[in-house]
C-alpha cells in the first residue's frame, strides 16, 4: 500500500489522494499498485504505460467492476490529463477502492520521459 506521503491532500474521508507519474511508475512496478487506464479504447491502443489495465470512465460509471488484476489492490487511475481519472479515483472511493489519481495524467507521463507503448509491445504515443 502506499505510504501517506502520496495521498496528498485527501479532503474528505475517503476522497482519492494524488500521485506523481514518476511515484505511480514505481508503484506498479513493485507491485504494490496497479495502473488503470479509463480513457476510451482507441487512446489506450494508441499508447499507454506499460502493465497497465484497462477500463473505461464510461463502464466504470455504467457500474462495471474492475478488471480481476485490480481486485484488493491500490488502483492508480490515469487517463489522458487527470480529469478522466479523477473522476473515475472519486467513484472507486466511493466503493471502498484504495486509489490515487496519477496527476497530470498520461500527458505529464510521457513529458516525464516515463515509457508509452501499444497493446502489441511497440513504441506508443499519447492521444
């Protein structure tokens, strides 16, 4: 689980914290979170961070449930500039989700210099 430091500024009980690209890259790789992507399918194949799973704002709104990777573990949401996924980060919450909104999304990802690539391995770009 992440420590308090990436919570940020949590506001109300049980509103998502924030996190760092750089901050949620090593979380996922140590495997104490998982990368969850909400933009739509075209901009995900388009270019995403590595390992991460997908679900769109839209199903999650709809009520789908997180893919089965994501279950019991801290969510980082990420989508194209932070608004998508906070979105969705105050919906997990709501359910009783652990979640971070990864703050500037995967625009501030790929600033960052932090890899993007395409369902099939290769180079991705963030649309």
């Amino acid at each position: 689980m992440p420590d308090r430091g990436d919570r940020g500024d949590r506001g109300e009980r049980g509103a998502p914290g924030q996190t760092t690209p750089a901050r949620a890259r090593g979380l996922a790789r140590t495997g104490t979170a998982v990368l969850l992507d909400v933009r739509e399918a075209g901009e995900f194949a388009a270019g995403h961070a590595p390992g991460a799973l997908h679900q769109p704002l839209i199903a999650l709104v709809a009520g789908v449930p997180l893919p089965p990777a994501a279950a019991g573990r801290t969510v980082l949401a990420i989508c194209r500039s932070g608004h998508r996924s906070q979105r969705a980060a105050e919906l997990l919450a709501q359910r009783g989700v652990e979640v971070l909104n990864v703050t500037g999304g995967m625009g501030a990802w790929a600033g960052a210099g932090l890899p993007v690539t395409t369902p099939g391995g290769g180079p991705g770009r963030v649309i």
